[in-house]
C-alpha cells in the first residue's frame, strides 16, 4: 500500500474525511500524541487498526468525536460527573470511559461494556473527524510496544505502507497520551495520568482514585482495570534502567559506566553519550520530548540507557507512568547508603565473591574492620563496651577481644547487649565510607538489620559440608566447634529468604552467577 503523506491544509483534511468515510486507515496529530483512526462505527475498519499496529485485540480503543453533542448516542447516559468533566474540559487530552450504547461494537471496546471518548483539543484532529462525518476510533499511531508518535516522522517510521494516509501536523503539544478516567462504576477511577492531572479534575469533581497499576507494576494474575496497563509499554529497544537519585549521585553513578548511555536532564553533566528530555522539574518540557528521546536512543544505537527519575508531581506522574514502563520497572536507587549488601553463613565462601566485587570497580566495605576501628583506643564505643562488660576488658587502652567474646557470649541476653552497642556504630561508620557504587561486607547484616540500607542484598551460601570443612581449616578448631558456630547463626533458608540474589559457591560457575547478577542489579 502507498501512504499518502497529507498536509492540513483544506483540501487534504476532506480527502483525509474522506479516505475515513470509506473505510480506510489515516493517521493524524492531536494535541497528545498521533492518533491512528478509522470508522469507530465500521468494525471492518477497526480491524485493520488492530493489524495494522500488532496490537492485542482485547485492548479497546478511543472513540474521538469532533463536537460535544457526538457523545450522547454512543453511552447508555452520562453521569453527572461526566458531564462535569465535559462541560469544564472537553476539547482537552482527557478520555472519559462511560457505559456504551449499542451503536459501539466490539471490536472497539474490545468486548467490555464500556467505551473511551474524547474530543481532541488540536483542531487538524478535530477538522479531520469533522471531515470523515463519524466518531472515529484511534490509538496511538505507533507499532504495538514501541513509543507513542508525536512527530509525524515517528508515524512515517512505524507506518508507512501500512495505512492509507498521515496527514502531517508538526509536534505534539504535550507529547504524552490523554488522561484516561472512567466514570462507569461508583467512584472515578484515573487510569492513566495525563496532561489532565489529578489535582485538575478533583477541582471540578472532588476526589477521585488512582488505578494502582499507574504507579507500581500490576502482579501477576492481576486483573487490569484498563487492559493497555498490563501490555509492554513504550519501549525502545535499548534496556532502560530508572536512577533515583540527587543530579550529583545520578552524575558520578552514570558517569562510571561503560558502554552506557543517558537520559538525563538539560544541564546535567555527563561524560557518557547523552540524550536529554526536558529540564529538571519542567514536567511539561519532560513530557513533551519524552518519546521522542527514547526513540533517538535507538537511532543512536543505544544497548543500555541509565535514564534520570522524573518527579511525579503534575504531569511529572505521567512521564514517571511512561519511563517506568519503558525501563520495564527496573529502578536503580541510590539513595540507599550501599549499592550492595554482601552477606552469607559463615564458611560459605564470601571472601571470594568479595575479590570479585572489587576487581569489578565496586568500593568495599568490609564491616569486620569497621568494627576494630570503633573499638580503637579511647574511642567512644570502647567506653560504653567497658559500661556494659567491665573496665577490665580494656588493657592498655586495647581491647582484649577474647575476654570480652567470652562475657558477652556467655548468654543471649549478653550478645544481644554487644549486638546493641556494636551494630548501630559499625552501620553509622559504614555510611560515612559509602561511595556509590560500594558493597557493604557484612556477615552480620540481618543481624544488624542494615539490608533496608542496601539497593540489593546478595547472600554467598554453599553446601554444609563444604561450609563445616572450610571453618575447620580456617580457624583450625574442631567440627563440633565449627558446627557450634553454624548454629549460632540464622539457618540458611533464611538468608536466602531475606536476599534478593543467591551465589551457590561450590565451586561451580561461581563468575557466571555473580556476573548474572550484576548484570540484573546494574
Ligand atoms: O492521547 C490519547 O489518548 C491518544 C490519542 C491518539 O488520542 N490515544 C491513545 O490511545 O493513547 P491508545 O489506544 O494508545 O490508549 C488507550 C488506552 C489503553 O490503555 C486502553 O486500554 C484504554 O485506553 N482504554 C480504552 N478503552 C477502555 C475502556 N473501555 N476501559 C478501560 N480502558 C480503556
Ligand atoms: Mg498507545
């Protein structure tokens, strides 16, 4: 099929009327995004958006309309909310989902009971469904999964040659889809964060809900209350990762990287190949280039993005909705103190996994030194260790270590009592050394309950027996003793409960699982 490319003048507004009265395929802009449209009331025609993006069938369309009073024949009745939202919005990038009527078939509401309008606030938008004389359905003009088009030249690489004419408007306005809203139940429920913000409608119709699938990502078997969540969304094909983090840390993080790439903010200073959307805290300048940006990464070639966390506030809530699904919800945060917690039973092996980390670039912070250098001469927690267990524990202001290990696990109530002093002070230290990216070594981790402090905790485990012989020769003692010393610790189950990455070392592709992770971490 050869694609006309249309311009808005007149003349190709009625042709493009007229290709939609006859069943055909246009694409056109909105103050949104580009919209792919066809007879909304012509099931043949939707069908062929359905092919014509690859998109599911179960995932209903917009019904766009050109004036207010199109709306009435195609709902059961529009609920006094409704009409509040039309009457204070409508034209605007705001969809409303009601009752449908019978005129609405099945294929447009991808079998529910209820149907999507709106009316475009771009008025090439509203000349061309004017033009065709009927409501017309339309998503987003791009192929199903990839970013939404909001330059006619996003339409022209997805489409051409699948549809019988675009019909060319320059940008988007906005450059993020409408909000969407359904007033069909009880309560309003905002399905998708929009141009349109929450704040906006609750000024005209007191408050409404936030779907939980705008923010989070639905778990599975979770019913969607608008099916377009539950799909792969926007994606490029790079891999986005999201960065929490101040511009500093974002900066030194994404800086460090090899073979990366930035989606960053204007400003921002970055040493790796870049690409900026917007400037921080402009949510509308954000939103506006967002798509655009994912897919000049693409273009540019880009396996993996390190993007900047939009805030979420205003129109910051739908650029946040759209990057997320781009990067698949994968978020790195640095606000934690240690990109990683290295914890493990003892005998498990971890010292090799420590190597490992550092010969990767990672800084180590290896918690048993921290806890000698708190326990230095004249040091505070020596002072409280010597209220606790004794003065005599300190001779010649050192720390005669095994005289306090004897008194202090002698009894729970005693280790719990050193636990008490110790953990805190070795945690509070560990921070001051933190530089991201670090690992924080600590084969008390659980103990000291410092994992909340770590972006991912990895445990090293490895079988019994291995982890029995390994203590034996290492602190020369005894299998009893060395058996002792396991079960003084949480069992294995455990750490591996409370990790979010497991390394079996026996000895086996121990690189291979620690690059794995690291490859999901970072
Ligand atoms: O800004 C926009 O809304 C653009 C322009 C072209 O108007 N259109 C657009 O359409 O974004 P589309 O199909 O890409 O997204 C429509 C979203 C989907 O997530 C779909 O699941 C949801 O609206 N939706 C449509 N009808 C629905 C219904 N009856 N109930 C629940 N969700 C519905
Ligand atoms: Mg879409």
């Amino acid at each position: 099929m050869k694609t006309k490319i249309l311009s808005n003048s007149k003349q190709d507004i009625t042709l493009a009327g007229r290709i939609l009265g006859e069943g055909g395929l246009v694409a056109f802009p909105t103050e949104t995004v580009y919209g792919l449209g066809a007879n909304a009331l012509n099931e043949e025609a939707v069908k062929s958006i359905y092919a014509a993006k690859g998109r599911p069938s179960d995932n209903p369309l917009i019904v766009h309309i050109a004036k207010k009073e199109d709306i009435s024949p195609l709902v059961k009745e529009i609920p006094p909310k409704a009409q509040m939202l039309i009457d204070a919005f409508f034209p605007a990038p705001l969809t409303v989902i009601l009752n449908k009527s019978e005129l609405v078939n099945d294929t447009v509401s991808g079998g529910l009971e209820t149907v999507a309008l709106r009316m475009p606030k771009n008025e090439i938008a509203r000349a061309v469904i004017e033009a065709s004389g009927v409501p017309i359905a339309a998503p987003s003009a791009n192929t199903s999964g990839l970013p939404s088009p909001t330059k006619a030249s996003h339409v022209i690489a997805d489409m051409n040659g699948k549809i019988d004419a675009i019909v060319d408007g320059g940008d988007c306005e906005f450059g993020v889809e409408s909000t969407v809203i359904t007033l069909a139940g009880e309560t309003p429920v905002i399905l998708r964060p929009g141009a349109i913000t929450k704040e906006m409608i609750e000024e005209v119709i007191g408050e409404v809900e936030l779907s939980g699938a705008v923010l989070s990502e639905m778990k599975e078997g979770e019913k969607a209350a608008s099916p377009g969540m539950k799909y792969k969304h926007y994606s490029p094909k790079a891999k986005i990762i999201l960065v929490d983090g101040d511009r500093e840390k974002y900066e030194k993080f994404v800086n460090s990287k090899k073979d990366a790439f930035a989606l960053c903010f204007e400003g921002d200073n970055i040493t790796v190949p870049k690409v900026t959307f917007g400037a921080e805290g402009d949510d509308l300048s954000q939103a506006k280039q967002l798509f655009d940006k994912l897919r000049k990464l693409d273009e540019l070639g880009a396996k993996r993005v390190y993007a900047r966390l939009p805030n979420k506030n205003g129109v910051g809530m739908a650029v946040f909705n759209r990057l997320i699904r781009a990067a698949a919800f994968n978020i790195i945060d640095l606000n934690k103190p240690f990109t990683i917690g290295l914890t493990g039973p003892t005998g498990a092996g971890k010292g090799y996994i420590c190597k490992y980390l550092r010969e990767y670039g990672f800084k180590i912070i290896d918690s048993d030194s921290v806890a000698r250098k708190i326990t230095q001469n004249g040091s505070p927690v020596l002072l409280e260790l010597q209220k606790a267990f004794g003065e005599d524990i300190v001779e010649d202001g050192e720390l005669n270590r095994p005289l306090l290990a004897e008194r202090a696990f002698s009894k729970k109530e005693e280790t719990k009592k050193l636990n008490a002093i110790m953990h805190p002070a070795i945690i509070e230290e560990c921070k001051k050394q933190s530089d991201i990216p670090c690992v924080l070594d600590a084969p008390q981790l659980f103990e000291a309950k410092a994992e909340g402090e770590c972006y991912k905790v990895i445990c090293v485990t490895a079988p019994l027996e291995t982890r029995i012989d390994r203590i034996m020769k290492r602190d020369n003692i005894s299998k009893q003793r060395a058996l002792l010393r396991i079960n003084a610790q949480f069992d294995e189950k455990y750490y591996i409960d409370h990790s979010d990455f497991v390394v079996y070392n026996n000895g086996e592709d121990v690189d291979e699982q620690i690059n794995h992770i690291l490859e999901e971490i970072l």
